[in-house]
C-alpha cells in the first residue's frame, strides 16, 4: 500500500508542502564548500563535508554560527563575527550549485502530483533569495505555485507561519494537505499547523533518525508515496503517532508586513 494510500484512504490530497534541502535536492557539497569558503576567509579551519551535513536545516544564520563555533551549539558565537561570517558565506554560496543533486524519485513524484492536479508548495529555510534560481537550475521549478524562503515571513520553520500561509491561500483545510521533509523543524511545523507529515529517511536531521520525530509516515524515496509505484521505492513504515491537534489559526499579514509578503511571494505563480 502506498503511502498516499495510507495516509489519505480512498483520496488525494489537495495540497503537498515540501521542504527543500535534504528532502528534494543534496545540497551539502555546495554548502560545506561556502562554509569551508567561509572559515578560511576568517582564518579558521576548514571542517568538511560531514560537518556540515550535521548542522544545516535551520538556516543559514544558524549553519555559520554553527560553523564558526565547531558544533551545534552556538551561543557562544560572537554577533559581529558571526555576521561577518554570513555576509562571507552568503557571496560563496551565491557563487554556484554545481555540486547541487536532484534525489532519485523526485521528479518522477513532481510530475506525478503535476498531472493529478494537486498543489504543490515549497517551504524550507534557505534564503529566498537563492530558493527560485535553484530550482529552476534543477529543472524542477515549475511545478511549485507558491514558494516560501526563510526570510520571506518573520517566522521560519519549525514555526507553522508560513505552512498556515500557503493552506490560507491554496483554500485547502489541513485535512486536506500534507508536509513532505526531512527534519525536526520540518516534523514540528507540520504538527503545529495540524497538517500529517511524511519524513525522508535520508535527509539532514542532525544525525539523529528522522523516525525519533514521529512523523506520520518514514519513506526512503518519495515514489512510495505514489500509487503503484511502491516497487520502485524501498522501505515504507507507518509511525505511532497521536492525531496531529487542529488548529483554526491563520496568519494574516497587515500593513508593511503584508506589503512584504505580497513583494516576496510574487512567486505565487503559476511556473510553465
């Protein structure tokens, strides 16, 4: 049985959320070049790939002080350095994504969800900024009508905000939409906003097991979501886990800050 089989008995759902890096793309090599880019600008050591696998999906504020402090904890981080160093990073990062991978089975879900007509969002914490051109360098871009950065609301992930925001546009209750990621903010967002949550098991999440989250769903590739298409997939695994609590919240933006999000979410578009 598929997981949408599973989660969604006898339907579809109408809206699928996912998350960006660790969920769709690899995009570790790139970052741990930026960050290595970063520390030996500042005069610090490199730390390599490995390093920076444990310490991304919050951010890229949180992944340079996590960087500049040599592990996941961070407050001893000094401000001033610390944006130093993300002003270092961010230009390394904007550099380039050769080393950037699409992972196995996800165009084939995109285009699945494409022609059932479902929904689809992008909702991570990278900045907004580099989210649009990175997708579209995947090739993977149109697919997404709404697409949200972590800078593009005051809130980011594990923060429901911007998983709200986009179910308030798409008119798609919670019942009806699902979160696809890879981390624990990725699990919290989606059970604050009252929404199921699939986890990949071969994302970012710190080196713990994405299973430790209780998501509702553990997949190894996201064709096993799909329909028939569990022989291409591996191993699925359906999570003890309480029913998510609803909520009846909405964020709602006024003034300069709608203005901004208005600005910031010209991407709502439909992407051909």
């Amino acid at each position: 049985m598929s997981g949408f089989e599973q989660l969604f008995p006898g339907t579809l759902p109408r809206l699928v959320m996912f998350d960006l890096d660790g969920t769709l793309i690899d995009s570790v090599p790139d970052l741990a070049a930026a960050v290595d880019k970063m520390l030996l600008e500042m005069g610090r050591p490199a730390v390599g790939l490995q390093a920076v696998r444990e310490w991304v999906g919050n951010g890229a504020p949180v992944l340079v002080r996590r960087a500049l402090a040599g592990q996941l904890d961070h407050c001893a981080v000094d401000d001033d350095e610390a944006e130093r160093g993300l002003e270092i990073f961010m230009q390394a990062y904007a550099d380039g994504h050769e080393l950037t991978v699409v992972y196995p089975g996800v165009r084939d879900t995109l285009k699945w969800l494409h022609k059932q007509g479902i929904e689809m969002a992008l909702i991570t914490n990278k900045p907004e900024r580099f989210v649009a051109p990175l997708l579209d360098q995947m090739k993977i871009g149109r697919y997404f009508r709404w697409i949200i950065g972590g800078d593009t609301l005051p809130q980011k992930k594990p923060d429901p905000a911007a998983l709200l925001f986009v179910m308030q546009m798409a008119n798609v209750p919670a019942a009806q939409a699902l979160f696809v990621g890879d981390s624990r903010s990725d699990v919290l967002a989606a059970k604050a906003a009252g929404v199921q949550c699939v986890a990949l098991s071969y994302g970012y999440n710190h080196g713990r097991p994405i299973s430790e989250e209780s998501p509702a769903l553990v997949i190894d590739d996201l064709r096993a979501l799909l329909p028939g298409c569990l022989e291409a997939a591996s191993e699925l695994t359906l999570a003890d886990v309480n029913s998510p609590p609803h909520r009846d919240s909405i964020v709602v933006a006024t003034g300069k800050l709608w203005m901004k999000v208005i600005k910031a979410l010209a991407r709502w578009r439909w992407r051909a």
